[in-house]
C-alpha cells in the first residue's frame, strides 16, 4: 500500500528511529493508558468542567502551588525512571543495553528535567503555597501573572518530555555546549526541543521571579518590617533575586544557539568566525546563579523547620539574613570554576577560584546557626526534622568537595570525572531535594489539611538518604580512579566494577524511596490525620496562624505584626486570631476572578514552540499570532474583580469556628 | 493586574493598607508607551541591519550598535521601568540599582575572561 508522500513526510519527522525503539514503543503505550484514563474521568464522568473552573483557570496561589506540586512530583518521576535506566547501563562493565546515542538522550533529559522541571516548580510550589500566608497577605502581588507562569512552565515542560516519543530526545546534555549542540553534529531537532522548551518555561520562570519580589516587598502585612521577615521568606526574595539576573544570560545563549540552528547563523559554530567558548561563559553565567536558585529556597524551608521542631527561637536571625543577601552577591562571581580548563588564563582562574571558597563562609555560617538553633531546644524528631538532621552533614561534605574542585590545578584532575558528578548530587539531593521534601513534609498540612504519616514518611526518608549515600559515595572514588562522566559503557579490568554495581544497588535504593513517598501520599490523602487547628506542628509564624488549608481569602483581617514570630508570640500571650475575630471586624473582599487567558497562553506558546521545533514556519506564526491575540484579550478584560461579601466570610469564618460569638 | 484588595467602601487607611488601594489616574492613549516600543523595535532592527550589510567596518561596526544598545535601554528604563514614579518610598528603584550592579559586573568580568590574556594556561 502506498501512502501519500505527506504522510510518509510527517511519519518521517515525527517517528524517526530514535522514537522507534522498544523504551519509546513502551512509553507510548503508558501515554496512551494514561490518555484513555483521563479521558474517561474527564469526559465519560464529566469531571472536566470541574477541572477546567476549579483548576486550570484558577488564580489562587494556593490551587497554584498544587499544581507546581503535582508537576514536580511527574517530573521527579520521568527524570528518575532516566537515572535508573542509566545506572543499569552502568552497573556491569562493557554493558550495551543502551546504545551510546540512547545513553546520551537518558542523561540529557534526566538533568534538564531534574533542574528545569523538577527543582524550579517544586521550589515555586512551595514559595506559591506559603509565601502569601508567611508574610500575610491575600495573594501573590500579580495572581494572573502567576497562573500564566505555571501555564508556561508546564507547557515548556510538556514539549520536552514529548521529544522521547515524537521526533526524537535533545542529547548534549543539559549544558548544551556548542559545537556539538549545533547542526553540524546534532542534525535532528532534538536539540531545538531543549532549545524552545527551556526558553518558554524561562519566561514563567522569570515572571514568577519578578512577582514574588513585589509580593515581598510590596505585599507584607503591617509592621512586618524586612527584619521582621521570616527567613524562608527572604531566602524567596533572594532566589528571586537571583532569577531576575540569571535568566536573561541564559536566554541570550539559547536564543543565539536557536538562531544558529534555525537560520544558519555563526555565533557558537565552528567555522564562519564562531566562538562556542561564548556560549560556555554565557550558560555559567546563568549556571553558578542558577544552583543557588535551587539551593536558597531548602535553607530556607531548613530555617523554618528547625526553629519549629526545636521550639526555639532561629539562633542568629541577622546573620542569617546577612549571609543570604551575601550569598546572593558572591554567586554571581565564581562562575568561571565550571570552566576553568578553557584556560582564560591564571589571573581570571585564580579569581575564581578564590571567589568561590568565599562563598563557603557565609554557608558555613549558616550551618552553625542551624546547629545553634537546635542545641539546648526540645527537639522533635518528624520527618521534616530527620531531613534537615541529614541534610547537615551531606550538605557539609558537598560544600568540602566542591572546595576540592575550586582549587584550580586540583580541578584539572577532576574536571568532569564522577568526583564532579558525585559533587553536584550531593548537594543538589543532599541539598535541594532534601530541603524541598522537608518543606513539603512541614506544609503538607497547610496546603491539603491532613498530616502526611510520619511512619510511612520516615520509611521513605532512611530509604532516600541511605539510598543517597550508597550511590554517590563510590562515585567520588570512581572520579579518583578516572572514570570520566557521561560514558556510556566501560572495559573490564580498571577497578571500576564493584563500585559501579554499589553505586546502581543505592539508584535502586533510592527509587524505592520514590515509590514509598507516593504510596505516602496517596495513603495520607485518604487516611492521613486530619488538620482541624490549623497549627499542626505548633508554629511560629503567620502561615499557622489561619485554618488548615488557609481559605481562599487567606486572612478575614490583615493581622499587625508586632514580633519576628508572630504566631507564636500571639500564642504566647493569648491573643489568638481565633478569638479575637469579632463579625464587626470583617469587611467585604475584593477577589481576582478566574480566566482561561493563562491556561491559553501557556497552548498559544506551545504551538509556537512546536512550529519552531520543526521548523513548520506557518504553525510557529500561528501560535505567535495566538500569544498576541490572548495578551490583547487579557489587555483589554477590565473586570478582573469579584466583590466576596462580608456575610460569605462571616459564614466561612464561623464554619471554622473561628468567630467570636 | 491588580492586587486582591479590600472593598472600596472600606477605610484601608485605618488598616495601614493604603498602598493596596488601587490608583486610577485618568488617561488616554498610552502615547508614550506606543512610541518607547517602537523605538525600541527600530533600534534592534537598525543593528540587525547594520550588522547583516556589513556596512562598516568592524570596529566602528561595533561602536555604533553599542551605542544603539544603550540608546535602548535608556528608552526602555525611561518609558517603562517606572523610573520617575512613586507614591511614598521608590521601591523600583532598589531592584534597578542592583540590576545596574550586577550587569556591570556580568559584562566586565566576561570581557576579562573572554580576552584569554595568557594564552595557554
Ligand atoms: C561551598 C559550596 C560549593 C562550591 C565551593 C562548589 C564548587 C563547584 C565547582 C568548582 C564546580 C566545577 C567542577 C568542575 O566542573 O570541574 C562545581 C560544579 C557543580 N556544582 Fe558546585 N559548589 C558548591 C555548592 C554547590 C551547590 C549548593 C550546588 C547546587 C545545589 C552545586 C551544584 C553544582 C553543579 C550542578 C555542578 C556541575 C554542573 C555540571 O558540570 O553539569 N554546587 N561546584
Ligand atoms: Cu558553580
């Protein structure tokens, strides 16, 4: 039978081998399951319209924030089923159940992923689910903004993940360099996907930085002063900080390397006067900036944790804050230890190596005043606590080896070797993912209105953490022995095959955590203990001050805040919200409505991003021409606003018995 | 877009919340606005064309699409970074003078590095 050469084309294009091969085939199938599934909750059961009025239109933080939460936790599970597939490969030597290109595509998308759309949106639910209610206030700065964020992000998401099954998965790595990042070398568009998802979910990124700056500053209930801010706040005004400056690099590479790709420009090419180096000083430059982004947000959540589970006040709140706003400053000056081996010379790599041990001190101190906090208080062991107990010691270690790596002629030994990769796992999981579990343990109650359990919890922690150690331990051995990272396979015979089978055993371990955690989860939302003070761990700022979950209105009446731990001194002296809420007190609130713009822009810039992808010039302007036409709509809606009246919060207010009679 | 706000008919004044109540200043056709985004598209298309025709020669080539660039960020900070504004403290300022600090820095210290003074290292 022929087929129409069109036809042929596009199965050409959008099923080239590389989509064909049993993992792809497999994926598919769980694509089409899933698909089938939601389409029979959503059509057959109609609960579209509740998805669509509760969900995706929503402008409320808190909705936000659960979704960034459910797009995460996707995430973490697409980019680990990747490690999996890759420490299997890895766990015999002179392996080939993956071919070498298959191996490239695995840890490529595993590290985009894990970074771009694992880390960020979680770190972005957390700050959407608490920021508000920490610094008391009704919403973030710009709601519509933030909802056309999370659009972004999860289209910018869902064209990477769906280069696996159409037309073929980036395979540079998550660092992208030129020249092999180029046409040259990597003809297909797996490339362009990485390229346009990153640059559409860099948008979101970077308005979600610029509205919690404003939420920050602008936002925060009265008498709540900067030194009066709770810390998980300011390290969200300094991640923020950190966002607003570090993209714009970022984008200026790959917007360069797209241009490159999709209209034969030269900048980063080999020949026609290219200089690809300029593409490795512009991805640090927003690199270094950008593990910092990750990391800020887990001091943060570990600040708050601490002081809660310790019943103590923070030890050092103004070296805290000191050392935050320091941090901030020195991460934008050490980005050239990524790449010293380029050879910029002495001078420029003895600066940054210095300039990178600086950054230590103000983390140091930062360490020392967790370990403070913690001595002399009457310490609860929940499962938020265990992660920041772990997080302490393994964060230590991944502070002392990157300080290897940052001594210069050291780093020419270990420049990417294992002893690199070791590094960054360490405190990218022993760090962030730590921190953000911790976070997401502590709040849980907040955000759902159950505790997660803490038997199951604990379960999941020891499995993560030991887990954690079992594999990136032999890994900075392996780096000493030479194992370079991004191989695909190794020969017999150079030392390297027991610590690579101890190495995979510990992947393993640490995927079973994962499936611990989610059983958590599910089993917690149908069973777990329900919240009904609102103050499950005995707080100490204003987010526990409210019911659990907050209601859509956040506070009936702006509180006043006289002290740095507001919750806890009102409990201190008896005053509670709670009783000292008369009906005359509340006045109606105004409300931002509902809209579908966010949601179709977020579909507006995924078009455009597919056209682009492939080059299908007449759907790339399609899907511009539909950006403008949703911004305009969005310009031009001026009634944005509904009055939620005094006798409906009254009415919710007494429901939670929360009223003075 | 606005914040979520207490009703109009509500002192927020009494609460302390005056800055949340919105400012509604009656204007027309956002001229300025309309004039600093087509500025700003002329001068980035004039680079381009500059550049692509090759018409000088490198080094003034240079020079006159800095200056261009700088031309434009003046406009766009002018015209929509709400530079001349304020009600009460200039908070837009702050994050302005950080940005001008770290760019500084960014495109000095690139310069520094991407000179690669000492050859083999
Ligand atoms: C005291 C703190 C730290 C120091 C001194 C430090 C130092 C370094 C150095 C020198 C390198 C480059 C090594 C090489 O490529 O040869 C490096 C790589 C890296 N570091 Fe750190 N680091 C620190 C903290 C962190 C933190 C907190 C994170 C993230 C949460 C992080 C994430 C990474 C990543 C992702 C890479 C490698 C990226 C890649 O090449 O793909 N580091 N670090
Ligand atoms: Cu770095």
């Amino acid at each position: 039978m022929a087929l129409p050469g069109w036809m042929l084309y596009l199965i050409h294009t959008l099923f080239p081998a590389d989509t064909r091969r049993p993992t792809e085939l497999g994926a598919d199938v769980l694509i089409i399951a899933t698909g089938a599934i939601l389409f029979y909750i959503l059509i057959i059961k109609g609960r579209w319209r509740h998805v669509w009025t509760e969900w995706i239109t929503t402008v409320d933080h808190k909705k936000i924030a659960v979704l960034y939460l459910i797009g995460a936790i996707a995430m973490l599970f697409r980019a680990g089923v990747d490690a999996l597939m890759l420490r299997t490969q890895l766990a015999l030597p002179h392996q080939h159940l993956l071919s070498a290109l298959e191996y490239d595509q695995l840890f490529t998308t595993h590290g985009t992923i894990m970074i771009f759309f694992m880390a960020m949106p979680f770190i972005f639910a957390l700050f959407n689910a608490v920021i508000p209610l920490q610094i008391g206030s009704r919403d973030v700065a710009f709601p519509r903004l933030n909802a056309m964020s999370f659009w972004l992000f999860a289209f910018g998401a869902l064209l990477l993940n769906m280069s696996f099954v159409v037309g073929g998965s980036p395979s540079a790595g998550w660092t992208a360099y030129p020249p092999l990042s180029e046409n040259v070398f990597l003809p297909g568009v797996g490339q362009n996907y990485y390229l346009m998802s990153l640059l559409i979910a860099g948008i979101g990124t970077t308005m979600t930085g610029i509205n919690f700056v404003v939420t920050i500053l602008r936002m925060r209930a009265p008498g709540m002063t900067l030194m009066k801010l709770p810390l998980f706040a300011w390290s969200a005004l300094m991640t923020s900080a950190l966002i607003i400056f570090a993209f714009p690099p970022l984008t200026v590479a790959l917007s360069m390397t797209l241009i490159d790709r999709l209209f034969q420009s030269s900048f980063f090419t080999l020949g026609h006067g290219g200089m690809p180096m300029m593409y490795v000083n512009l991805f640090w430059l927003f690199g270094h900036p950008e593990v910092y982004i990750v990391v800020l947000p887990a001091f943060g959540i570990f600040s708050e944790v601490v002081a809660t589970f310790s019943s103590k006040r923070l030890f050092g709140y103004e070296v805290m804050v000191a050392s935050l706003v320091s941090i901030m400053f020195l991460a934008y000056g050490t980005w050239v230890h990524h790449f010293f081996t380029m050879g910029a010379g002495p001078a420029v790599n003895a600066f940054f190596g210095l300039s990178t041990m600086l950054i230590a001190i103000p983390t140091g101190v930062k360490i020392f005043n967790w370990i403070f906090t913690m001595w002399g208080g009457r310490i609860r062991m929940t499962v938020a606590m265990l992660y920041q107990m772990a997080f302490i010691p393994t964060f230590v270690i991944g502070g002392a080896t990157g300080i290897i790596l940052a001594t210069v002629p050291v780093d020419y030994q270990f420049h990417n070797t294992y002893f690199l990769v070791a590094h960054f796992h360490n405190v990218l999981i022993g760090g962030t993912l730590f921190g953000l579990l911790s976070g997401m343990y502590y709040w849980w109650p907040k955000m759902f209105g159950m505790k997660l359990d803490e038997h199951q919890g604990k379960w999941a922690f020891w499995l993560f953490f030991l887990g954690f150690w079992v594999t990136f331990f032999p890994q900075y051995l392996l780096g000493l022995e030479g194992m370079q990272r991004r191989m695909n396979t190794y020969p017999f015979g150079l030392g390297w095959h027991l610590l690579n089978v101890i190495s995979t055993i510990g992947a393993f371990g640490m995927g079973a955590a994962f499936i611990v955690l989610v059983y958590n989860v599910v089993w917690s939302l149908r069973y777990g203990e329900r919240d009904l003070t609102g103050d499950a761990w005995d707080g100490r700022t204003l987010e526990w001050a409210i019911s659990s979950p907050a209601p859509e209105y956040n506070f009936a009446r702006i509180p006043v805040i006289t002290d740095r731990d507001p919750w806890w001194a009102m409990k201190e002296s008896g005053a509670t919200l709670a009783n000292s809420l008369s009906p005359a007190d509340i006045h109606a609130i105004e409300m931002p409505k509902n809209t579908p713009v966010p949601f179709l822009l977020g579909a507006s810039f995924f078009l455009f991003g597919f056209g682009m992808v492939f080059s299908w010039w007449y759907v790339a302007v399609l899907g511009l021409l539909c950006v403008i036409a949703t911004l305009i709509y969005s310009g031009f809606n001026y009634e944005e606003h509904a009055l939620l009246t005094a006798d409906v919060i009254r009415g919710t207010e007494a429901s939670l018995g929360r009223l003075q009679a | 877009m606005a914040e979520p706000r207490t009703a109009p008919e509500q002192s927020a004044r009494e609460e302390g919340l005056e800055f949340l109540e919105p400012r509604v200043h009656g204007e027309g056709f956002p001229m300025a606005q309309v004039f600093g985004y087509g500025g700003s598209l002329l001068l980035t298309f004039g680079s381009f064309f500059l550049v692509t025709r090759h018409l000088m020669p490198p080094v003034i080539l240079l020079a006159v699409i800095l200056t261009l660039a700088i031309g434009q960020a003046a406009l766009q900070l002018g015209v929509f970074m709400h530079i001349r504004e304020s009600r009460g403290p200039a908070w837009q300022l702050m994050p302005l003078g950080l940005a001008f600090f770290i760019a500084l820095g960014m495109i000095g210290m690139s310069i520094w590095i991407m000179m690669f003074k000492a050859g083999v290292s």
